[in-house]
C-alpha cells in the first residue's frame, strides 16, 4: 500500500478514535470544568445558572469570561439552528474540543518533523499523541488545560515555523495571537509568551518580540474590557488569579505534595515507555531545538515547585515533552541502523502494551460523569418542574447548563442539608441520589452509582422534613 495513503488511514483512526470517546463517555476531567467553563457559558447564554462565589466575586474576580464566551458562541450557534437538547449538544462540545486537540497534535507533530528535518512523515509522535489513553481522554473535556493546548500548539508551530526569517509575516502573527489566548485560557500558560519574547530578543527578531508584546497586550486589554462589562468593575483576573495563589497562598490550601510527584504525574500521564523515551532523547532535543525544550522543561518545573499539584495542571507539559521525544527518537530511528530498528521495535511493543492496559484497568473514561449525565437526561423529559441532586459533595452537579433550560434546579453535599432550603417543593418533581438511597419509589434511570427518580410531592415532603 502506497506510504501516504497508509499515513492518512492512520490519521483516521486516530480521529474516529478521540470522536468516539468524546461522544460515548461523558465523564468530567474535574469540578474546574464546570464551575469554570459549562456553568459561566449557560449562565451567558441564558442569565441563569450557577457561579462559584469564590471565584466569580465581581469586585476582585479570579476567572476570565473569555474561555465561557468562547463556549457561549457556540452554543448560541447551536441554539439559533434550532439545537437545544443537552444530550446533543453536550457531546457536541466534547466532540468539538476533541477535533481541535487533535488538529493541533497534527500541526505541532509537522513542525517538529520541519525542525529536525525528518526525511519521513512524523509518524512516531502522532502515535503517542494520538493514541495515549490519558491524552485521549482528556483531549475530549472542557477542562481549561485541555482548551489552552490546542492554541498553544498552534501558536508555537506558527510563530517558530520561519524562525530564521526575521521579518513578522501573517504566520508569525497568528502565532502570537493563538499564544496569547492560551494564556488567557489557562492562565499557567502566561510563561510561554513572555520567554518567547525574551527567546526572540536574544536571536535579535526585535520586531517579532514587539509584535508579540503588542498582540499580547491587546488581548490582555481585550480580556479586561470583556470582564469589566459583564462583572460591572474595573479588575484583570488574571492577575488576581497570581496574586490569589501566590501572595494569599490560597493553591496551596487545597494540599501541598512534594516537589518529585511531579515525575510520578508525568509518567502516569504518557505511559512507562514513553516517559523512558522523553528522559533519554531530552539532551538530542536540547541540542536541535534548545528554546522549546527548555521552556517544555522550564514549565514542568515550575508545575513541580509549586506546592499545589494536581493531576491536571501536568497535561500540557506532558503534550511537549512527548511531542518533542518521540519526534527526536523518530529522528534518531531514520538511520536504521540494526540497533534502531531493534530499539524501535520494542519500543512499539511496550506503548502498545502498556496502553492497552492503562487504557482497560486505569483510565477513568467515566470519572465524575454522575450526576451530570443523568441531569442531562432530566433536561429532556417533558414532564420535569424542577431538579433536586445531592450527594457527591455537590461539586460535581452539572447545573442549568445539563438542563439546558431555565429551570429550578438544587444541589446539596449531603441529605441533611436538604431541609435547611425552605424551598417551595411544588416546584420540583425529579431528584438525583446516590443509589443505595431512593427517596421516591418511581426510579426512572440507575447509571453508575446514582437514582434518576421521579417524585410525588409527598415524597418531597418526607425528603425535606428528614
């Protein structure tokens, strides 16, 4: 079979592959995907909906309404062509995330293959980034890390792809543009800007690392004026977000973990084989492509340092430094030289191993997808007045946005919080529980540890009074 069209066929697997996954599991990378994303987007879209008070305070706001705007127009797309049913355009979104992770995957893995002169197709990086069961997963949420990676990746291949052409052009510009919004998407990612200005500087493109600082300092004005309307007062979250976790060390009040678990999330991120390839071929990527290896480094780092770590924040260093190894290893493996090929072979034998088995014993496909699936599923029934959940601590109800309507809608961590609501229950007929409770006999859908009930008012009644 001819090179290319096996190359392309490869390519569509991996696309049917992330779309199949976006679609058929719709669990949650984490409550920042709804609290941050889902929620401000419906609430947007329609004046309702939930907004966590801590970090949407209009006087000294630590979210930006750019990354919700972004969802907001969207949805307002899908709203004005007639499209408002929550199970459809839940997975469109994810659907949606999915394609631009996996466009941008491409891009960045063709200019990697640009850099190091690859006399193949990058065939190698594609592999792994397209077919990492944790990239995979997810590639397909509305987490802000999943978001900012996309522009980010494309912003990098642009604005580098001519790096000995001196003069700013179309490309370059786009570049700093797409950089800058992955910034003001997830706000960690404000180091690649700036160190791309200051990379810029030290090879003498002086107009380039202008341009990008004006291009940056627009959209960061942009962003201000953005928020400044919808939260009614003069404040840059961004800048509230550092001052936030840093001088008021609120990150590190969720839990403080030791500097090296860093390594720990990194591996468990790319697999065993891969995180091998990335710590042998570092020093061969250093040397060919110095500024994106060492920023890569420079922002695992940081991520390592910081006393706050979560699983999440290490996707985006996880992306470069895979890109970058296994775009070297492929390099490395061209001369197929009978040691390579053997190195190469086993290789291949161990991702796919080790990503069979992560992606059927550790890959959570459905982590946190209760309640908000079946709150998507209450959206569409005709009968529904309103929605009570509990359970779950509460953080991980989905909100108006799973209704998809504006409708009375509660949450509570627990069932004894229930009664301190004084709500009016003739407004409510449906409750989510967890499924060793069931509070109203009429049980419309059990999924993954939770009750889809229908309820009688005297069933909320009895409920409430408990």
């Amino acid at each position: 079979m001819n090179k290319k069209i096996l190359f392309f066929c490869f390519l569509f697997v991996g696309l049917v592959t992330h779309l199949y996954i976006a679609i058929a599991f719709q669990s949650r990378a984490w409550i920042d995907e709804l609290w941050a994303v889902l929620n401000p987007a419906y609430r947007l879209l329609t004046g309702t909906g939930f907004l966590d008070p801590n970090d949407w305070n209009p006087q000294f706001p630590v979210r930006t309404w750019l990354t919700p705007g972004l969802l907001f127009i969207y949805m307002k797309f899908l709203q004005v062509i007639g499209i408002s049913n929550g199970l459809i355009v839940l997975p469109s979104v994810r659907a949606l995330t999915s394609l631009v992770s996996f466009l941008s995957f491409i891009c960045f893995s063709f200019f990697l293959s640009k850099k190091l002169s690859l006399k193949e197709k990058p065939w190698l990086p594609l592999l792994v980034l397209l077919f990492t069961p944790e990239f995979i997963h997810f590639s397909t949420t509305a987490d802000l890390s999943a978001w900012g990676i996309p522009p980010l990746l494309f912003g990098l291949a642009l604005l580098f792809f001519e790096e000995e052409n001196t003069k700013p052009n179309l490309k370059t510009r786009l570049g700093c543009c797409l950089i800058t919004l992955s910034a003001l998407i997830r706000f960690q990612f404000g180091v690649f800007p700036l160190t791309c200005m200051g990379w810029l500087f030290i090879k003498k493109q002086k107009r380039k690392a202008v341009e990008l600082c004006c291009i940056g300092t627009g959209f960061l004005f942009l962003d201000f004026l953005l928020n400044a309307k919808i939260n009614g007062t003069l404040q840059i979250p961004i800048l509230n977000y550092f001052l936030v976790n840093t001088a008021h060390g609120r990150a590190s009040g969720f839990g403080v973990s030791p500097f090296y678990i860093a390594f720990e999330f990194l591996w468990r991120w790319c697999t065993e084989p891969v995180f091998l390839v990335l710590c042998l071929f570092a020093y061969f990527s250093f040397r060919r492509m110095p500024f994106l290896t060492a920023i890569s480094l420079g922002f695992c780092l940081i991520h390592a340092f910081i006393g706050h770590k979560e699983y999440r924040f290490f996707y985006g260093p996880a992306v470069l430094l895979v890109a970058l190894g296994s775009t070297s290893f492929q390099k490395w493996a061209e001369r197929k030289t009978k040691f390579s090929q053997i190195i190469l072979i086993g290789f291949l034998i161990s991702f796919f191993s080790f990503s069979f088995w992560r992606g059927t014993k550790k890959v959570a496909w459905r982590d946190y997808e209760i309640p908000s699936k079946l709150e998507t599923i209450v959206g569409t029934m005709p009968d529904i007045k309103g929605l009570v959940t509990y359970g779950w601590g509460g953080i991980y109800s989905g909100g108006n946005y799973t209704l998809y309507r504006p409708l009375p809608y509660v949450f509570a961590e627990k069932k004894e919080d229930l009664p301190k609501m004084n709500l009016n229950l003739a407004q409510f007929n449906y409750v989510i529980s967890p499924q060793e409770e069931t509070p109203c006999q009429e049980i419309i859908q059990t999924q993954s540890g939770a009750n889809l009930l229908r309820c009688t008012n005297e069933e909320l009644q009895d409920l409430f009074s408990k």
